[in-house]
C-alpha cells in the first residue's frame, strides 16, 4: 500500500507540474496560437511521466538527488527535439531539474510517501 501511495502522489505532481509548464511555455500570446495540439500533449504527458517514474523508482539515493536525476533522465524526449533552439534545450532540462526537485519534496517529505526501497 505505501508503494501505490508513493505512485499516487507522485503522478499527481506530476500531472500538475505539466499543467503548469504547459501554462509557461504558452503565456506569450505569439506561442499560444502556434504551439500544436501534439506539443501540448508532450508537455503535460512528459511531466506527468516524470512524477510517474519519480513514484515507481527503486533508485537508493537522497531524495533531492533522486529528483534531480529523474528530472534530467525524463526531460532527454523532450529537449532533443529542440537541439537547434539552445534556451528551449537547456531550459528543458533546467525545468525538469526543478519539477523533479519539487515532486520529490512533496511526496517524500510533505507526504512522507517514501519508498519501500529507500
């Protein structure tokens, strides 16, 4: 039961960390109308699946290293697309370091959901 606890949470966060890099990454008027349907999608699904692995992971390492590591590990999908457009690449990663982070905290310390590897 702790364990699906831990994936609950976790994909949770995840879910709400997308929604809001969604939000971000559309708040200029000018990406609001051209990003795709597909793009959208990406991002909240990409975040979603970092909470996800987040919660599933048996990695044995500090809680704040375990997110930034998944960050940078589930973000790789999403920056290579942009290789061209170095912000939007290194931006990626650096969001994902910082929702890994997030995550994270709030399911191994807010909600003590830790896992049963750890």
């Amino acid at each position: 039961m702790l364990t699906s606890k831990r994936v609950i949470i976790a994909t949770l966060c995840g879910l709400v960390c997308g929604l809001i890099c969604l939000k971000m990454a559309s708040s200029s008027p000018d990406s609001a109308e051209t990003m795709s349907t597909g793009l959208k999608l990406s991002i909240v699904f990409g975040r979603t699946l970092l909470g996800f692995a987040i919660g599933i992971s048996s990695l044995r390492m500090k809680w704040w290293l375990h997110g930034i590591v998944l960050g940078i590990i589930t973000s790789f999908p999403m920056a290579f697309p942009n290789l061209d457009q170095m912000p939007i690449f290194i931006g990626t990663f650096v969001m994902g370091i910082i929702y890994g982070l997030l995550i994270e905290l709030v399911t191994s310390v807010l909600f003590k959901a830790k896992s049963v590897f750890q």
